[in-house]
C-alpha cells in the first residue's frame, strides 16, 4: 500500500470546503508582579542589558487550506494505491510463506495481524472493536512479532500432486473481422521507399502471421485458435478440423452460441498447428456484414475452459447483425448506458477468467465506448491501430502477461472511516477483481466522517488493512494481509511539496476517466481543475519531476475529453474512448503515450 500522505487528514469534506483552521492558541501573556518585589529587583530599575542573541523561531509552514485561496481543499489527499501486480507475484517475496490459516475478527472480516492489541489471550478488533479469543501461542507469536507499523503475511496453504497445471494450457483466440469493409485500402510505404495500397485484412493477415511465427519460437506449447465473422461466425478452432459456422437465427440464440463453442474441440499447442493456421488465415476474404457481438461471444466460450485465457478481437466496424447489433438499438440518453449484451458477456468473461483485449482501426467507427467495456471488465486492452502497427501491438497483446486469477480484494479501516466514489456507508470495500496482469495498480480515497473527526485526533494513528485472495498461474490459492498504521493530522499541516504525486496523478487519471464513462462529466471536471491548481502549488514550493509531468498531460487529455462533451450526455468517440480506457488503467509505471494520442475537437465532430 501507498499512500499519498504521510497522515490521515481527518477533516477533509466533499463539497470542497475543508474545515476552519483551528485557533490560535492564547497569548501567554507576563505574569503579573507581585507588589512586594524590592525595588531593586524590579526589571525597570535595573540597567538595560544587552539584547540575547537568539536564533530566529522556525518558519510556520505553509498551510494547505490558505494556499490560493481555498482550491486546493477540494483535493482529497486521503488516497491509497494498490500495486496490486506486484503484490500478487510471490515469488518476489519468498521470506513470507506460512502454511498456518488467518485469524479473522468475528465480527468483520479484519486478520489478526502483528500490529493488533493482544491482552489475556483476547484481540480487540482494531477495526470494529469486537472482542475475540485467540490461541495462546498464536497470542505470544503476536505479541513476539510486534513492531513497527506494518506488517506483511503470506498464507500458503499445504501442497499436492493434483494442484498442478500447465502454465501454457491457456488459449490464446484471435476473433477478426472479415466484413466487407476490411476490403479498404492504405497506402503504405515500404523500408526501401516504394509505396502499396493494402486492405486491412491483408494488414490483419500479415500481423496474425507474425505473431504466430512468434508463439512458435518463444512458446511452442501455447493454444492458438481462430474464430472470424462478417454476416455469418466461422470458428477455424486450431485450424486441424472442419469448420463450425453459426449463421442466422443461431446468431441471436446467446445460449445456442455458448454451448456450440464450449463443446468445440480443444486446439492443439501451436507448434503442432502452425501450418494449418496459417494456411486459414491467408484463405480469409472479406464480404457481409459485421456480427461482432456473436463472434465475441463464441470466442470467449471457448477460453473459458481455461482460466487466464485471451481473446483478441479485431474490427473495423459497428456490429450490424445478430447478438449486440449496435445499428438497431435505440439511441442512449448516457454515456453510462451499455447495451445489456455487452454488459452481459463482461459479467461472464470475468466469471470465467477470460480476458478481452479490442483492436480497430483509425478513421472507423465501431462504438468502442461500448465495446471496449468488455477488456474494461476483464483486463485487456483497448487499442486504435494502423497498417503499419497493427503487428506490434497484436504481438503485444499476444505475449502471456497473466499474472494470477480469481483475485477478490477487501481493503478495511476502523469504523468512522468511508470510501467516496465507493461506499460512503461502509468502512469495508471489497472488489472482485479476477485476473491481474502486469502493471496492474488501483486507487482508492477515503475519508473521515464528521461524527468520527475529533475522536480520531485523540489517536495517534489508525489502522488500514488489505487483503488480496487469488489464485496463482499453477492454481494454489493463495491470501496476502498487509497491515499498515497511518498517524492522523487536519489539513492545516499538512505539507502540499511532500504530498506523493504519483499516488494523486494515477487516482485522478483513474478517477477522472470512470466518472467520464459513468456520465458524471460534471464531477470529472471539478476533479480535474482541483487537481490540476494543486499540482500548480506544488510546483511553486518545488521542482516538478519528469514523472509528475506525465500526469500533468494525463489531466490535460482528460480536460480535453471532458470540455468537449456538450451538457447533454453522449456517446464517446473512438477516439476518446481509447483514451478513457488508458486512463480506467493507469498506472505509475506506463500509460505516457496517451498525451501521444490525446484527441482535439475535431475528434468530436462525429459525436452523437
């Protein structure tokens, strides 16, 4: 865990206000003479005396809710940032193994940790106050291993020969589009400076061919499968046997479809497929129309054999026929407003493991604020390619960067703490999270509520607790419990130049980028401006770094997005969603191109 501030500040508010400073204390004024002092010893009668040279008081520090005026409240700096990539990869942290279970508080789901208050074999529960029994040696292992203020178990439960799995049992499926309007040409300039106009399905062709070739050398083992659509869904499967299609009434039968492509044959490693795929991909031509939602939907069945499994999907087009036809539906009153297929089949990714990366061309038009929910949802990616790219960023997605599954994770703090954006009646959060792949890291305010304030700076810290539940690539489930203490200020001490910026740019990015898709556009403004003249003070008080830079641009392309949506709720652009979606998953290691391909105004010109 990672804070943005050293302190818990008790009395930030959500309207921005902030609390009054606290009082001055009173003058200590001189204490009044007695009137029997001698004259002599009075001060006005005896010689004046040399003025002590005495070094000058230290400098007040500047206080956050004077700082220009009082903008700089409106930023809750109560914000934590879960690596949670990095917590989920135990092998980084091998001293931390024990096989024993967690004690958990009765009353709230709260672990016995090092830090909690042990007395007579009784833990009051530094979250909810209960009392609980506990064994008298786990007590005394408590109380030996108390220090500092933070602690860090591993629970790991007992080994078997039936807990293994093959880490390269997952599929990988490419779901591509072979409609009518993959036939459009780019020109594209070769190395040696010759020129070619190329379709996109040749440049789909040519990409899938390389990523192959790739898999093959580097992982020969993996499963490969292909599955393409236009007016009709063809799943190739590894590309050995005979094609299965689903055309017509099958394409709106969401049950027909799933049991059709879960039953399908298990694709062989691709090393034992190579030819025959590639022999599938260069026969694929283009014509129909564009049942994408069908396709995507078959194509996850067939991941959902195996947990941790990808479907990369390629288009260029709305989906126009079948499951999730985007042409038909009605219009939407909000960017909040997913059609129920989409929403639908995200559930049942997560469900099963499966994780949804979406590619599309520059200069089309496919709703990607809608579709580009399902790798949302799941984990994947969201990406705008070219010609020229489109092989790199399909290799990209390819490569196995799963890094366990199944994950739930319950973030607590002592009642009297809530979670705004969250639940703002709960000092308990829990999120289903299912696969974390690399660089994964989510942000999370919380804050105090009024009837708690004054108690809780009668404290000297309180306590914050995480707890990550997950599955690993070989399947051994395994928990983690960090324990953390976090002494509690006003704002009015709070230093604005030791404030953690990297913690406050990704939450804003985040934030800002959820609010967005929610439709709350409003509230992403306010957040934006808040965080924007806070990161204008801190520059004033310091140097800004080349990384807090980066989040200065993240704000600028969300200020973009958000400026140029009118009052009235609409459907992103391409353009922007891929953005947004950049932003949904930002982190403190990547995420810098996205100033690369911020979107202008006249991205928004075909907005409905």
């Amino acid at each position: 865990m990672e804070f943005a501030c050293s302190h818990v500040v008790c009395n930030w508010r959500p309207d921005g206000s902030g609390a009054l400073p606290p009082p001055l204390p009173p003058r200590r004024h001189r204490k009044p003479r007695p009137s029997s002092l001698p004259l002599e010893l009075l001060p006005s009668a005896r010689p004046p005396l040399a003025p002590l040279s005495l070094p000058p008081p230290p400098p007040v520090p500047p206080r956050l809710d004077l700082l220009e005026g009082e903008s700089s409240c409106e930023v809750n700096v109560n914000v934590v940032s879960l690596g949670v990539a990095k917590l989920v990869d135990i092998s980084r942290d091998a001293g931390l193994e024990t096989t024993q279970r967690p004690v958990i508080c009765g009353k709230c789901p709260a672990s016995l940790s090092c830090l909690s208050s042990v007395q007579n074999n009784v833990w009051v529960c530094e979250f909810c106050g209960s009392d609980n029994s506990v064994n008298g040696g786990v007590a005394s292992a408590c109380v030996g291993q108390r220090a500092g203020v933070r602690s860090d178990d591993l629970y790991l439960p007992p080994t078997s020969d039936d807990d293994y799995q093959n880490l390269e049992n997952t599929l990988v499926i490419f779901c591509v589009d072979i409609s009518g309007s993959m036939s459009v040409t780019t020109e594209v300039t070769s190395d040696g400076g010759s020129s070619a106009h190329i379709s996109r399905l040749e440049g789909i062709q040519d990409a899938l061919q390389r990523a192959l070739a790739s898999m093959l050398q580097q992982a020969p083992h993996r499963r490969v499968a292909l599955v393409t659509f236009n007016d009709e869904v063809v799943i190739y499967g590894d590309g050995t046997g005979s094609p299965l299609s689903l055309r017509e009434w099958a394409l709106l039968d969401y049950d027909h479809i799933w049991q059709q492509a879960a039953s399908y044959g298990v694709p062989h490693c691709v090393a034992e497929t190579y030819g025959q795929l590639v022999q599938r991909v260069k026969d694929l031509r283009e014509h129909g129309a564009t049942a994408l939602g069908p396709a995507a939907l078959a194509s996850v069945a067939m991941a959902s054999r195996y947990p941790g499994s990808k479907v990369i999907l390629c288009t260029d087009g709305r989906a126009n026929i079948g499951l999730g036809d985007l042409e038909q539906s009605p219009p939407l009153s909000s960017l909040s407003q997913t059609p129920y297929f989409y929403r639908q089949l995200a559930l049942q990714a997560v469900e099963k493991e499966v994780i949804i990366s979406i590619m599309s061309f520059k200069g089309t038009d496919c709703r990607l604020a809608d579709i580009g929910r399902l790798a949302d949802a799941t984990g994947g990616r969201v990406n705008i390619v070219s010609i020229g790219t489109v092989a790199t960023e399909i290799q990209s997605v390819s490569v196995d960067n799963v890094l366990a599954t199944s994950l739930t994770l319950t973030l607590m703090a002592p009642e009297g703490v809530y979670f705004p954006f969250e639940d703002e009646n709960n000092h308990k959060l829990v999120r289903e999270i299912g696969n974390v792949t690399k660089g994964l890291e989510i942000t999370f305010e919380f804050a105090v509520k009024p009837d708690f304030r004054e108690v809780f700076l009668q404290r000297s810290s309180l306590p914050f607790q995480l707890q990550l539940s997950f599955k690993t690539r070989d399947q051994q489930r395994v928990t983690r419990i960090i324990t953390e203490r976090r002494p509690v200020t006003t704002s009015s001490r709070v230093l604005p130049g030791r404030l953690n910026t990297a913690v406050l740019g990704v939450h804003c990015a985040q934030l800002c980028a959820s609010l967005t898709m929610e439709g709350r556009v409003r509230e992403a403004r306010k957040q934006l401006k808040a965080q924007q003249d806070l990161l204008r003070q801190i520059s004033k008080l310091r140097p800004i770094q080349k990384d807090e830079s980066i989040y200065g641009n993240w704000m600028e392309a969300m200020t973009t997005i958000c400026d140029d949506i009118s009052t009235e709720p609409q459907i992103l652009p391409d353009e922007a969603a891929e953005v947004v979606y950049h932003m949904r998953r930002a982190s403190s290691n990547g995420y810098a191109q996205v100033q690369k391909n911020k979107p202008t105004k006249k991205d928004f010109g075909e907005a409905t």
